[in-house]
C-alpha cells in the first residue's frame, strides 16, 4: 500500500494524484507515494492554523469584554458617587478622601463645578460634575465620555 506524502491518505495503486487532496504524484519535482504510512501533518497544522487564528480572536474578545466591563463598571461608579450628591447638601464630605471618588476632583471655578472623572477601558471615562452654591450641592450629573 502506497500513501499520499501530504495527506497520509491511502493511494490506489499507480495514481497519479491524491483523490483526498489532489497532490500530483510522480511528475517531475512533485510528490512521490510513500510505502510507510506517514504521521498526518495536516492535522497539526490545521491545529497550528486553529490556534493562529483562534489566539487573536480570542484575545480580542477578551479586551472587547475588558473595555466593556471597564466602562459599565466606570459609569456605574460615576452614577453611585452622583447619587450621593443630594442638593442642599454640604459638598465637603463628597470630597474628602474615602468618599467614593477614584481621581482627585478638579474644581472648574467659572462654572463653581466639581469634576470627579472614573477611569473606564484606554481614554474612555465616566464623569460625574456636582455643582455647587457656596459650600452646598446644586446639581449633580454623571456622563460617560468614549474617546
Ligand atoms: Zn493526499
């Protein structure tokens, strides 16, 4: 019994090309039968060529996960931190450490507006803004922002 050196299939006895995979056999400079039966390598590179293209998607997926998860779980802490913000009521305790903000609130003087910014997936961020009459809270508002 002969076999195909691409495919290892079994070849019928002078066949000039594999039925399975159609490698041309005995012309010049092509394939020549095998006698042993040789160890499949098409199917170690269908699983080299599974995993070239399986890795990245895979990947992929993950970092769409990631930056989906980084931006709900961002705008979720923006929404909660906002909640906390009660018009009427004293902004000091919001901008104490431990209250619930991930960066240092930038104070936006001309509009008397606190900006407390969530860090969500690369650039994207979620913004919560409290802005302020005196030393008590007015309005608060949560954004999401996508670069
Ligand atoms: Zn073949």
């Amino acid at each position: 019994m002969a076999y195909c050196p691409q495919c290892a299939a079994e070849l019928t006895k002078d066949a000039s090309t594999c039925l399975k995979c159609g490698a041309a056999l005995n012309a010049d400079g092509g394939w020549r039968p095998l006698q042993a039966k040789p160890k499949a390598r098409t199917t170690s590179r269908i699983k080299i060529a599974a995993w070239l293209v399986g890795i990245p998607v895979l990947l992929i997926a993950l970092l769409l996960a990631y930056s989906e998860f980084a931006n709900w779980f961002a705008s979720r802490q923006a929404a909660e931190f906002c909640a906390k913000a009660r018009p009427g009521e004293p902004i000091a305790p919001l901008l104490a450490a431990g209250a619930g903000w991930r960066m240092r609130p930038i104070y936006v003087r001309e509009r008397s507006e606190y900006v407390f910014v969530f860090p969500g997936f690369g650039l994207d961020k979620a913004i919560c803004r409290i802005t302020v009459i005196g030393d008590k809270v007015q309005t608060a508002t949560a954004q999401m922002f996508y670069d």
